[in-house]
C-alpha cells in the first residue's frame, strides 16, 4: 500500500484521521487478518518517526524520507512522490510484492514508478483507489480549488497506466469513463466500518434538549455542516424549536477559520443557542455521541462515499444524505435514512422535521441501517472484494468469477 499523505498510523491513533486514514488502515488491518504481508507506505512527516513500526503480525507501516519531515499540505506533495517511490523500491531490495496499490492519484504516481521500475526490472501488477477525483472537485469548487494544475493530465494517465481500478461507488465510475478510463478494468469496493467499535448497543453521550441533530467531519466548505445549521431557522417554524445540533470535527472557533464561521453564521441566523462545536473527539468516544443522536445530517456537495453514514447506520441511527456521491449507495431513501436535494436547507429541515415527528420511523430505519451496516460493510467483506480486484489485476483477466480465493500474498 501507498499512501503519501494519510498515515493510517494517525487513524489507530484517533483524532487527526481523515477518511483516506481510516480506509487504508482499517483495509490493511483486514487483509494482514486475511493472511496476507502488508506494508504500507506513507512519507515521513516529522523526524521523530522510526523507520518502521510494526502494528500487529503481517502488517507494517514503513516512514519514507520524500520532502522535508515536517507536515506539508497534500496538494504541495507533488514534487516528492518520486524520492517517495524509490523508497519503496528501496526498501522491496530484490522481492518486490505481489500487488502495489496506490491510495489517492499521488500515490499513484509514486505506486507506478515503484512498479515498474526499470533500474531494479519490476512489472508489479499496480492497482489504484482515487478516494477523489480532480474532475469532480474542480467541478464543485471552482477557483477554489488547491490541486496542483498537473493533476489534469496525471490523475487520468494513471487511471489508464493502472493494472486495475477500486472504485469506492458506482458513481465514481461515470467519473472515470468520462476521463477516458476503460471501465472494465474497474472494480466497485466501497469503504467500510468497525462493526466492533461502532454498535447500537451501549452508552449514549448526555445530551441537553430532547432532539439532537449530529454533523460530524472535517470542517471545510464542501462539507455542507452550514447547510445543516440554516435548516434550523425552518425547523423551528416546523414547529421543532428545541432541536440542538451538535458538531464534531476541526477544531474551536477562533482558531479554526472554518469553525469560527460557522459560529458566526448560527448568531446571524439567531440560532447560536442550539449550535455546539465540539471540535475533534477521539475515535472511541463517537460510538455514544452517535448513539445520542435522533439523526446524523451528511450534506456534502459531493462525496466520493463517506465514512460517516455507515458508522451511524452501524449505530442504529438514520441518516438525512444529500443524494450526492457514495452516499446514494450507501444510505437507502426511506430505507436507512432519507435522501435531500445538494445545497438545499429547506429540503434538509423538512427530511430532519419528518424523523423528528416519528420515534417509530427513527427506530425503523435504524434497524435497517443496522441491519445494512453489519451485510454490507464489514471490513473483513470489504477486504475480500479488494483480494478480487487484486486477482484480476494478477491474472489480467475481467472473469473474477472463475478466480479461487487468495492464499496469504503480500501487498
């Protein structure tokens, strides 16, 4: 594994994890549980780092030196993924895996030129998960964007370079074909959720009125928790004035610009009083914040999946989606929760006001997201779709169906 920015050291460890942290974490975890050697690679961002950490029998994580050790912005990794890649190689010697994916499109780059290194004679198959596409942010966001302008050309070249592709929804894979990507070399492996961890079962955080509303992520734009917050001044005219909204993810306001802005954004509105920003939890205490909840909001923009709908589905909670991204394969309309129109409040405020007025729908549809979390998204079934990608990208062959299952390989 490959994953220049997103440390899955920094997921095991709790609250500085992204999505792309806890994917590739919770993904290793589960194949070296599988039987397979995985080594994942990730750059070196302070000097106090070891070399290599072992975190438990078949699974390592090794520090490269690629750019300074201190942390830099993902977007600004570009220059180093070079020196990244041939740490990799470096550290293969003369046994190269048997598969190298790459995680996010610079991690491609790295995973390419370690896979096909000429100086050491490799050609190993290489398989690539994006977690986002260029395409689809530049779409939503506009000059807001803060990708290299390289990553026009290079993200597609390496979605045509790779052996395979995981796709993490059927969605991205539209995305693809309009890159020009051949989509038969695509494979559909969403991510998945701690089914250990995130249970209906056990202590809910105190809460302060009777309906709580969460919104959990980090806190930039694209992630609609403003959205969220406007739908409050609707609800009360619903009729739902003693609803708190409670926020977990980034940090206080006054030191984060983003948090500061939604602050001031509930005072504008006149519903500060109902607003809390918690700031970053650790990971073992969101189980009960989630559990506290009559329903999680995930209003995105756009979503290449979303961890967040499946650990409160895992929890028993319903989610309000924006129909965007993974999140329409992930949260079932009316089945596991209720779809809303992008960027829409009102829409929001009316999904939140229907579960709200029904403890006996909230209870249905958490039952069923309970029931789709634990058949759907485990990260040992996650895992066995991925030994399947990996399979094809082996063989060279679009018939995974005639593949027998993997015996332990490292990756």
């Amino acid at each position: 594994m490959i994953s220049e920015h997103a440390s899955p050291l920094a997921a095991l460890g709790g609250v500085d994890a992204g999505g792309q942290n806890v994917h590739v974490a919770a993904l290793s975890t589960a194949l070296a549980r599988r039987g397979h050697r995985v080594t994942v690679y990730t750059r070196r961002d302070s000097p106090d780092l070891p070399a290599k950490v072992r975190v438990q029998p078949r699974l390592e994580v090794v520090h490269v030196d690629a750019g300074p050790a201190t942390h830099v912005p993902k977007d600004e990794l570009l220059p180093f993924m070079e020196a990244l890649a041939d740490g990799v190689v470096q550290d293969w010697g003369r046994t190269p895996p048997d598969i190298v994916h790459g995680h996010f499109w610079m991690s491609g780059i790295a995973a390419l030129n370690a896979a096909r290194s000429e100086p050491a004679g490799f050609r190993v198959p290489m398989v690539q998960t994006f977690h986002a596409l260029g395409t689809v942010k530049r779409r939503h966001q506009g000059a807001d964007d803060t990708s290299p302008p390289e990553r026009r050309f290079l993200e597609p070249s390496v979605g045509r370079s790779a052996d395979r592709i995981i796709a993490t929804c059927s969605d991205e894979v539209f995305e693809l074909k309009a890159m020009g990507i051949d989509t038969g070399k695509v494979s559909i492996a969403p991510c998945g959720v701690d089914l250990d961890l995130f249970t209906s079962e056990g202590p809910a955080d105190a809460r302060s009125g009777p309906h709580r509303i969460l919104s959990v992520g980090r806190l930039v734009p694209r992630k609609g928790v403003d959205l969220v917050i406007r739908s409050l001044p609707y609800l009360k005219t619903a009729g739902f004035a003693d609803v708190e909204l409670l926020i977990v993810g980034g940090g206080a306001g006054g030191q984060d610009p983003e948090a500061q802005r939604l602050l001031d954004l509930a005072q504008d509105l006149g519903v500060a009083d109902q607003v809390e920003l918690r700031g970053q939890v650790p990971r073992d205490a969101m189980p009960a914040i989630f559990r506290s909840a009559d329903a999680v909001a995930c209003t995105p923009w756009y979503e290449p999946f979303g961890i967040v709908p499946l650990e409160a589905m895992a929890c028993g909670i319903p989610v309000v989606a924006a129909a965007v991204g993974g999140l329409t394969d992930s949260v079932v309309d009316h089945g596991t929760g209720l779809h809303v129109p992008p960027k829409d409040p009102a829409a929001i405020a009316e999904a939140l006001a229907t579960l709200l007025a029904s403890p006996a729908l909230r209870a249905k549809l958490g039952r069923a997201g309970e029931r789709r979390a634990k058949a759907r998204f485990s990260w040992n079934r996650i895992a066995a779709e991925t030994e399947k990608a990996y399979q094809l990208a082996v063989a060279g062959t679009a018939d995974a169906t005639s593949l027998e299952p993997m015996e332990g390989a490292a990756l």
